[in-house]
C-alpha cells in the first residue's frame, strides 16, 4: 500500500493585514488555499506554537482560527497530535461558494456604500474582468 506523503501547510505568502481581525485572517489563507488547490486533504497544519512564533502572534490568537475551522469541519485536530486538512472535492467546493458569496457581499456593499447605482457596477466589472492582469 502506497503512503501519502503529507505536506505542511505554508505560510510564507502571508501577509497580515491592518485592520482584519488575525485569526480571520488565518482562516480565510487555509480556506482560500484549499479552494485554489494550494492546500489539499491531509495537508498538516503548522502547529499552534510554530504558527503564532513565524506570525509574531499570540497563541491563542491561532488558537482561535484551529478551533473556529474544526467547528466548521475543515480541520481536524487530536489532543496532542498534528491538525490535518479535512477538504475533499464537496468541502472544497462548499468553500469556494462560501468564499465567492463572502467576498462579493462585501464588494457589493462598498460599491454601494459609494453611491454607485448596480448598472456603473456592473460597467465597472466588466471593465476591469477584460483587462489584463500585470504579472
């Protein structure tokens, strides 16, 4: 019988962001990870201690994040054992729904809150959906 190799999850291309709570943050790199392909089912998740040390963060802090993605199925984790990513393709693709509705509501709300009517919105997004990403 052949043995997954499994990979710890990286953190490298994290970037903290001013005004976003951390453990937020946290979740929404492993759930974004998981729905680009990035991180996969049975990735190991860095361990609580080693997370909050690489982020300069207090531990409850990952705490928090662990806790709050095993509620919601993603991680599973051991008293005492590693965490590991809990996505096959249905998670997956639930996250991705999650994250396109989270992402849009909030996209939606701002257009609004700037006074834009749905027909300059959508002008908007058309505009930018055809030009091309710089590298």
């Amino acid at each position: 019988m052949e043995r997954q190799v499994t990979r710890v999850i990286s953190f490298e291309q994290f970037v903290l962001e001013e005004g976003c709570p951390i453990y937020v943050q946290i979740i929404r790199h492993i759930k974004r990870g998981i729905v680009a392909g990035t991180i996969r089912d049975g990735d190991e998740m860095p361990s609580r201690r080693v997370l909050s040390a690489l982020l300069g963060v207090n531990p409850n802090t990952v705490q928090k994040a662990y806790r709050m993605l095993e509620d919601e199925g993603i991680i599973a984790s051991h008293a005492g054992a590693k965490s590991y990513v809990v996505a096959d393709e249905a998670r997956a693709a639930q996250v991705r729904v999650q994250l396109l509705e989270n992402d849009s509501r909030a996209i939606v709300g701002a257009l609004k809150q700037m006074g834009l009517t749905k027909e300059e919105a959508l002008t908007l997004i058309d505009r930018l959906w055809e030009e091309k990403e710089e590298p």
